[in-house]
C-alpha cells in the first residue's frame, strides 16, 4: 500500500496529498487518482477499502469517485456497514453512484445499531439526492455534534461531486 501513496506523493509533490480528499476535496486533482489504475491493477486500489486504516479507505474513495466505478457500490456499503472514520465520504460515494436505487440502502441505515451519528448525518443530508424527500424516524438518539460533522462533511463532498459530474461522462 505505501507504492499507493508514493505514486500520488510524486506525482503531486506532496507527502500528504491524499489528505486533501478528508476535507479540502476541492483541492484533489482527479486525474492523479485516475492515474493509480496505470501503475495498479483495479482490484489493488478497490481493495484499500477493506484496510482497516482509514487512510487507505480514503484513496480507495477518492479513485472510484474520479474513475465513477459504480460497480463497486457493495465494497462501499460493506465499508459503511464495518464503520470507518471516513464514514461521510463513504455515504457520498454510495449515494453519488448508486442514485435512486441506493435511497432504500440509506434509508433503512439510519436503524441500523453499527452506524455512528456521523454516519447518520451524513446520511441525512445526501437522502434528497437518491430521491428520498420524506422520512418518518420513530426512535433517534445521537450525538449531535458527531451528527452536524457527518452532514456538514457530507454536504461539502456531495457538491464537488455534483459539480464533476457535469462535467465527466460515466
């Protein structure tokens, strides 16, 4: 995994560059994560997603959003479903990919005990995207302030996304 991120350090010329992907995704070259699938196989660079370390799930994340790979909407929610620190980021990829038939996926997320309240925010803010307008929640308990970061982290990466996708043929 460390020929990963020496191969987007020297062809951005930052040791941490796949860190701009956490919360300054505005700041990513797409073509860099594109790039990953000359040196490495697909499956090498899916795969981070079942690292344990976050890092590599954020690499992972950011190359199948730049390459818009929707075949590998069950490695993702499978990533979700494990929990992860970059849970929002995760919740984007599903929804961006996935659309209205990811919507249910969510949907029924947000019961699911495993989910953090990071998870669930972020959740909540891409539901009207997978046309989910309407939603009954009998029993919530969550930390907000881990609520309000999953949605903000969410809206910011779901509006990168919908601008790139005016632009990138799928």
């Amino acid at each position: 995994m460390n020929e990963i991120f020496n191969f987007l350090s020297s062809r951005s010329g930052n040791n941490t560059y796949y860190l701009n992907s956490l919360n300054h995704i505005e700041d990513v070259d797409l073509e860099i994560y594109r790039a990953l699938e000359s040196e490495y196989s697909d499956e090498i660079i899916v795969n981070l997603l079942n690292e344990t370390s976050w890092r590599e799930q954020l690499v992972a994340y950011t190359y199948i959003l730049a390459s818009f790979k929707s075949e590998h909407l069950p490695l993702l929610q499978v990533a979700l479903e494990k929990g992860s620190f970059i849970s929002p980021q995760l919740v984007v990829a599903i929804a961006v990919l996935g659309k209205r038939e990811m919507g249910e996926y969510l949907k029924s997320m947000l019961s699911a005990s495993s989910i953090s309240g990071k998870s669930k925010g972020a959740i909540l803010s891409v539901l009207p995207s997978c046309f989910i307008n309407e939603l009954t929640i009998d029993s919530f308990n969550v930390d907000l302030s881990e609520f309000g970061m999953g949605f903000r982290v969410a809206e910011q990466h779901m509006q990168h996304w919908r601008r790139v996708q005016c632009f990138q043929k799928p």
